[in-house]
C-alpha cells in the first residue's frame, strides 16, 4: 500500500470515527456545560482520548491541508467546552 493510500485510508476511518462518535458526543457536551453543568470524569477521560487523537492525527493533516480547518473547528470546538466546564466548575465552588 502507497504512503498516499495509507493516508487516504487512515483520513477516511478517522473521518467517519469523528462524524459518528466523537461530535455527537462533543456537541452533546456542549449541551450540558452551556446550561451550567460540569464534566464527569468519565467526560474528562473522553476530552483526554480526544486530544491524544488530535496529537496523533497531526503528521496526517500536515500532510493533508484539505482537514486542517475541519480539524481547527473541531479543536475550538473542545477548547470551548473545556474553557465552559472549568468556569461552572469555578462557579459551583464559589
């Protein structure tokens, strides 16, 4: 299998992965802290794999110019959810 190939394959799983579980899953996250809900660990565990898969993901979309902005999107996707848990987390201390 070509280098091209491989990547093309790899782009394609990591795609459909995204599509099916991790932005629904993202969005519904969103949900919760945007109503004044903070994150569960199980939650946390979550944003974690996710950013380990970003990190791994990188050499492909350096690669690949065409995901980069699908992948920016994404990533303020986390951050916003993230920045949103941490101040409810804050909040609910207060």
């Amino acid at each position: 299998m070509s280098n091209s190939s491989h990547d093309s394959g790899l782009a394609t799983v990591l795609l459909e992965r995204l599509e099916q579980q991790r932005l629904p899953r993202a969005l519904k996250l969103k949900e919760r802290v945007d109503q004044g809900e903070v994150l569960a660990p199980y939650d946390i565990a979550f944003l974690a794999e996710v950013f380990a898969d970003a990190r791994d993901v990188m050499p492909l979309v350096n690669k690949n110019p065409q995901y980069q902005d699908l992948v920016a999107r994404v990533m303020h996707l986390y951050k916003e959810i993230t920045e949103k848990a941490l101040e409810n987390e804050q909040n609910r201390k207060a």
